[in-house]
C-alpha cells in the first residue's frame, strides 16, 4: 500500500534532523519536507495554506481558535520554546531600571502579534503590573522594513501604536534617541556590535528566567506544528502518526546531549547545561503534550485575549488534534 504523500514546513533543528535525514519517518507517511526558517513559513502557511503540515507560530494559531476561524488543527510539539526576558532592551540613557519604569515610555516590536512579543507582554503584566496600554508603542522593521501582521491586530483603543514608515527602523531610532526600549524577537545588530546605547533590562536574566520558571512552571512555548483541517478530516490517523515521528526525533536529539565519549553540540560545558537544566527543569525539559505544557499554553490563551488578539481565553484542551497522545 502507498503512503500519504505530504509536504511538511520546517526549520533545521536538533530535534527535527532525525526527520529531516530520514533516521526518523512517520508511519504510512511520506514526509516531503521543506526547511524553511519560521519568518518564511508563517506567512506562507496563513495567508496560502502552501503546506499539509507545518511549524506555525503558536500565538497566530491560539489567536485563530479564539476568533473562531482556524484552518488548521495543532499537534502538541512544543517544537520551539525560549524565555524571553532576555528579549527586551532597553537605551541607556532611558532611565530605565525596572520593568515598572516602562511605563510612558516609546517602546519598539516589529510585531505586537508575534508569540515572543505575546509573552513578554504577558510576562510584563503578570509579574511587574505594566499593561500594554501604559506604553507608546512603534512598528517597524529592526534594520529594514518589516512584514505586515501575520494576523489581522484588533487592539484597544487604549494602545497607543505607530508604525513606522520604510526609511525608518527601530534600531535606527533607539540609537537616536526616538526609541527607550525594544521587545526583540531577534539580537539587535547595535546589540552584538557592542554599542553603548543599547542594554538589556534584565542583565541577570538567566537568574531571573529560572525564578520564573520555578514560580509559573511557564517554559514559553513560541511555534507548534499544525495539519491543515482538510488533510485532517480526510485522514485523521495522520495525526498520530505525525506526533510520534516528531516525538522520537526530539527524543533521538536531547538523548544525545549528555555524552561526554564526545560532545554532540559545540559547547564547552554542555554537560553542566545539561546537569543544572535538569535541576530547573526536570528531565523532561523539552517536553511534547498537552499536560507537561499546560502551564504556558494557559497562559497564552489568557494572553491573546488580555492583548486584543482574541475575542475570548482560549483554554489548553481545545488547541490539539483529539487522541494523538494515546
């Protein structure tokens, strides 16, 4: 018998190699597969629904399901997770210390909708009570132009939002003096050229992403992977399928960390990373499923409602394809 051909979009990860060089295939499948980073995949996958099955932003899909008009259905892969606080910079000649001295200030994105952007602001209000309409905020491309909204933004009136014209950039502007901080889903480039105007608000952050993480059990989770609804509905078991390939490719790569015959990644002290993530973390520290992500995807589906992203809170049991876990 044949196997389902299907296209999937995604970038070169350690976690998805083993799909990509074929140690890995999904049963009954025929993975077509496209490496592509997330910023070509995203707008390709909402706006044409190019790919069967692809890695999509996790705060465009939950921003979907909450609007009530979602052409796809996720799988429970946490395919990307970072924390954040390390994202958000701040001019130093801003006066800004605190989260809490944000307030009134001219803050730059280059998408409020983007899932980084979503947590931060979350975190933002959560954990220091700095709302998004007690900041100015400016859209725009960090060196260059940037793209539109991936989804249509309904924000409140209360949020007060530029976007900047083409021969503007946000990196532009805080060097200037135009800008007091920026939430950055990137590395500012004046950032790693090492300029003097630029600082993180969080210094510290890899102490206080731990505390975090210890307080909340939130590890943000920024893209998942989605089937599209019609290859869904004609064949559902591709779900499952599909869940326990990308399951077993993770599994191949983070199993190969804690080796010291000859280290797997080109880092120095990957064996204490490996030993003090455990300790934060667990074990299990890239976890898939619905269960050991509850804490982060409540939280985002809280999030995309507080932001104007979503009409309602989007709870954790309605986000995946129903059974892929079992």
């Amino acid at each position: 018998m044949s196997k389902l051909k299907l296209t999937l979009a995604c970038w070169d990860y350690d976690r998805t190699r083993p799909l990509i060089d074929g140690r890995v295939q999904a049963e009954g499948i025929d993975l077509d597969i496209k490496l592509l980073r997330p910023r070509e995949t995203f707008p390709r996958m909402l706006e044409d629904k190019e790919f069967e099955v692809s890695e999509l932003s996790l705060g465009s899909y939950v921003s979907l399901i909450g609007r009530g008009d979602c052409p796809f259905v996720a799988l429970p892969v946490a395919l990307s997770k970072i924390f954040r606080h390390s994202c958000i910079y701040v001019r130093t000649g801003a006066g800004i210390r605190t989260p809490q001295d944000l307030r009134g200030k001219r803050v730059g994105t280059t998408q409020l909708g983007s899932t980084a952007t979503i947590f931060m602001n979350g975190m933002l209000r959560h954990e220091y009570g700095v709302m998004m309409e007690d900041i100015h905020w400016f859209i725009g491309g960090m060196t260059t132009p940037t793209q539109r909204p991936l989804i249509p933004l309904k924000l409140s009136d209360k949020v007060k939002v530029e976007f900047l014209p083409p021969e503007q950039t946000l990196e532009g502007m805080l060097e200037s003096g135009e800008l007091d901080a920026l939430l950055a889903i990137f590395i500012p480039s004046i950032f790693e050229k090492g300029s003097p105007r630029i600082a993180r608000l969080f210094p510290n952050y890899y102490e206080v992403e731990q505390d975090y993480y210890r307080r909340t059990g939130i590890f943000p989770i920024m893209h998942t992977v989605v089937l599209r609804n019609d290859v869904y509905r004609e064949h559902p078991w591709a779900a499952r399928s599909i869940y326990r390939a990308f399951c077993e490719a993770r599994d191949l790569a983070v199993d190969g960390l804690y080796d010291t015959d000859a280290l797997r990644l080109s880092l120095p002290w990957l064996i204490h990373h490996v030993e003090e993530t455990w300790q934060v973390l667990g074990k299990d520290f890239w976890a898939y499923g619905l269960e050991p992500n509850r804490p982060a995807l409540k939280a985002i589906g809280q999030y995309v409602y507080e932001q104007g992203l979503s009409p309602r809170v989007v709870s954790p049991d309605e986000l995946f394809a129903a059974d892929v876990e079992s």
